[in-house]
C-alpha cells in the first residue's frame, strides 16, 4: 500500500510574511483580513505575521522574492487583484505576476502563495475576497499552513 504524506492544517509557531497591493485596496484588505484570521484561527501567533505593502500586484513577485530569500519566513502569502480595464493589460499583469510567484517558491524552497484575485468586474472581486464565493486571502493562507507542515516531511 502507498505511503501517503500530506501537511496538516495546522500552523506551527513561525514566522509568515504577506505582501499585499494596495492598489484596489477594498479588496486587497479582505484579502489581508481573511489571510491574518485564518493563520490565528489555525494556531499561528499575530504576532509573527508581517504585512509588507506593495504599490501593485506587478511588484508582489519582488518583494516575496527578497522576503522568501531573507530566512526569516516559513511562507509568504501573496495577495492582490487585478481587475479587467478596458484594455486588454490585465492579462499582461496576471500571466507575469502568477509566473513570478510560482518561480519564487521553486527558487527558494519556502511556500510563496498565489492569493492573486483576476476578475472582470469589483462584483466579481467582492465575491472573491468575502463574498459568496469565498476569501482567496484565506484560500492563500492555508496553502501557505498546509505547505509549511509538508516540507518539514519531506
């Protein structure tokens, strides 16, 4: 029979790093909010968690990069949203920010989190960041939980 190894859900005494836009701040404080309550709920201590703000969900990628090379964070969670304008320089920003967040991760060996919302319409994002469809800020955050408790098993 097959060995199975997962992480579990529940967040360890460490050290965890958000970096959040602060542009479409009404969504990206939800975001921020969901993030934050999740890791308490969980276990982790408020404490621990930093939030370090960006100007853009495009400059997210190189603040995790320096916050995941730094040593000190078990994960970082990245938060934002990118909301459809009438151009199509949405698509531009969510394919660069998802690749430079993903490449991240795969260069430091920590957890770097995509709680990146892309949305066509503010109602879209509302929904995604506490709305009907849930909190990607929390949806990060246990990402970030569950993948702390898998590389100390691997």
């Amino acid at each position: 029979m097959p060995t199975k190894i997962q992480g579990e859900l529940v967040c360890p005494d460490v050290s965890i790093a958000i970096v959040v836009s602060r542009f479409n701040d009404l969504i990206t404080t939800r975001l921020v909010d969901g993030a934050t309550e999740t890791i308490s709920r969980h276990g982790g201590n408020a404490d621990r968690i930093d939030v370090v703000s960006v100007p853009g969900s495009f400059e997210i990628p190189l603040a995790a990069q320096k916050l995941a090379s730094s040593g000190k964070y078990a994960a970082v969670i990245c938060v934002g949203a990118v909301i459809q304008g009438s151009t199509t320089h949405h698509e531009y920003i969510n394919s660069q920010v998802a690749a430079g967040i993903m490449s991240v991760s795969r260069d430091t060996g920590v957890p770097v989190t995509f709680g990146v919302i892309t949305c066509e319409s503010m109602d879209q994002a509302l929904d995604r960041a506490g709305g009907k469809v849930g909190n990607k800020g929390v949806e990060a955050a246990l990402a970030a939980i569950e993948m702390i408790n898998l590389l100390k098993k691997l």
